[in-house]
C-alpha cells in the first residue's frame, strides 16, 4: 500500500512541478519576473562581503550636495548631425574597370599618382614591373637570347623610378621579386599540310596522288641518304618500276585497312566503357531516389 500511494502522490506532485514552472516562464515572458544572470564566484562573494558592510551601505545612502551642485551645472546643447564628406571617386567594380578598360593609368585597377607627388623610396607596382624586366633582360639567364639589352640598360639609366628610389631598395626588390620567365619552342606547319594530315588520319587521303607523287618524294627521301638507293631505282625498267610502285600501294592499302580495323576496335571500346559508365550512374541515381 505504501508503494501504490508514493507513486499516486509522487505524480500529483510532479504535476504540481510542472503546472507551477509554466506559470513562471509566463511571468517571466510578460516581464513580471526579473530573472538575474548569476554571478562569478568571486564576484557573488564581494557582493555578499559589500552587503554586510554597515558603514559602506550608510556613504551609499548619504547625499552629497557637491555632486548635486555639479549635475547643477551641466549644460547640454543638442544640434544636427555635422554632414560627412562625401567622395565623388568611382570605386573599383566591374562596371568601372570595363569603363576604364582602355585608360592607360588604369591598368592595374587603381588610379596611379602623378610623379610629382610621388615621395623618396616609394614605387608604383607598373614601375617595379618595368625594372625587373628591364633587370631580367641584362642579369637573366644567358640560354636564351637577349634582343632587347640595349632597351633595357637605356631604359635603367633613365626611368624615374631608379633615380627616386636607393640602389640598395632595388637590389633588395630584384633579389625578392625577381620574375619568372619561361620560353617554349614550337614548329610551324603551314594549314595545307595540316588538312592532309587530318584527311589521311580519317581516311580520307587520295591514294592516287600518293602514288603519282611517289616517284619525287622517293627521289628526295633517298637523296638525302646517298645515291646507291638512287642508282638502285633508276636502274629498274619501266615495267619494275612500275610493279615497285603497285607494291608500295598495296603495302599502304593493307596499311590503312589495318589502321581501319583497329580504330573501329577502339571506338567499339570506348563505346562499352561510355555504356558502363552511364550504367554505373543510373544505378546511383537509383540508389539514391530510394
């Protein structure tokens, strides 16, 4: 019995609990209750310390008249608010950097200052890059070839920069922002030999005009090499020379087809591997719309 009737009392208590903590956070939301941030330990016993202090509450309650006298003689003058200048200057966005796309002292994204007002020891990022490039071309690497080291020693000995700024700032720039360089060859091929180059790759290659055309560019192939090929060839008849060139062309035709077969082979395995793929990612969609 005495366990049936904890529990029927222990539940109208919590139900007490409960109805009497609503009610508080109520007050609290419409501001009748004061709820207090707790204190710091150390501060909670300064605190406790100050409040049975007899003498401070009493200098706490005690008036003052000189601090009465000196609210007395405060005077407050309330005015508009002063108006901030405003500037006129464009700021750097996209629309402005497209309008001033074409403006010489725009190029970097900023207006550059006029060289008069430039102070001692002070350089603008077009000028530095002007020097070391400049400097590149007369203390840079010496595998390439250098066109412009006249230009760059003139331009050294005359460029504003170097003479506002000290030799020392400059070897200093020029041993921490030295700039890179980087030279690629390339070989030029004329846009008819890249069509025919393209066509004999798709198969497309007129095979008797290679064949026409093969007498000449036998003669220049093996004339580079020596002449015994050249007496070899020119020893054959008419009629040899003729079965040579229908044998270079079967050669080229067994060639090609071989080229053909192969190639079909590829794109019937790239065609598997793309099908694969797709497969794989229909099956992730899937997995993942379940």
């Amino acid at each position: 019995m005495k366990r049936i009737f904890r529990s029927v009392t222990r539940s109208v208590k919590n139900a007490n609990y409960q109805d009497q903590a609503v009610k508080y956070a109520e007050k609290i939301d419409e501001g009748k209750v004061r709820v207090k941030a707790p204190k710091y330990p150390s501060e909670k016993q300064h605190f406790e310390k100050a409040a049975g202090d007899g003498d401070l509450k009493k200098k706490i309650d005690e008036k003052h008249d000189s601090l009465v006298d000196n609210m007395k003689k405060l005077t407050i003058h309330s005015a508009d608010p002063v108006e901030r200048w405003t500037s006129f200057k464009d700021l750097p966005t996209r629309e402005n950097e497209f309008l001033h796309r074409n403006d010489p002292v725009w190029e970097y994204g900023f207006y550059e200052p006029p060289l008069e007002k430039m102070e001692k020891n002070r350089v603008m990022f077009r000028e530095a890059l002007e020097i070391l490039r400049a400097r590149l071309e007369l203390d840079g690497s010496k595998e390439f070839d250098r066109e412009e080291t006249d230009k760059a020693s003139k331009l050294l000995e005359e460029h504003d920069a170097v003479k506002r700024v000290d030799a020392e700032r400059l070897e200093r720039m020029w041993h921490y922002f030295r700039p890179f360089e980087r030279r690629d060859s390339q070989k030029v091929v004329s846009k008819h030999k890249v069509k025919l180059l393209r066509d004999a790759l798709h198969g497309h290659s007129d095979e008797r005009r290679l064949t026409d055309n093969f007498r000449e560019n036998f003669r220049k192939l093996v004339g580079n090499n020596g002449s015994i090929e050249m007496e070899k060839f020119d020893r054959l008849n008419e009629n040899e020379k003729e079965q040579f060139l229908l044998a270079v062309k079967e050669n080229r035709k067994l060639e090609h087809e071989r080229l053909e077969k192969r190639l079909t082979e590829i794109k019937k395995e790239d065609a598997e591997i793309e099908a694969k793929q797709i497969g794989a990612e229909e099956t992730k969609k899937s997995k993942k719309d379940e």
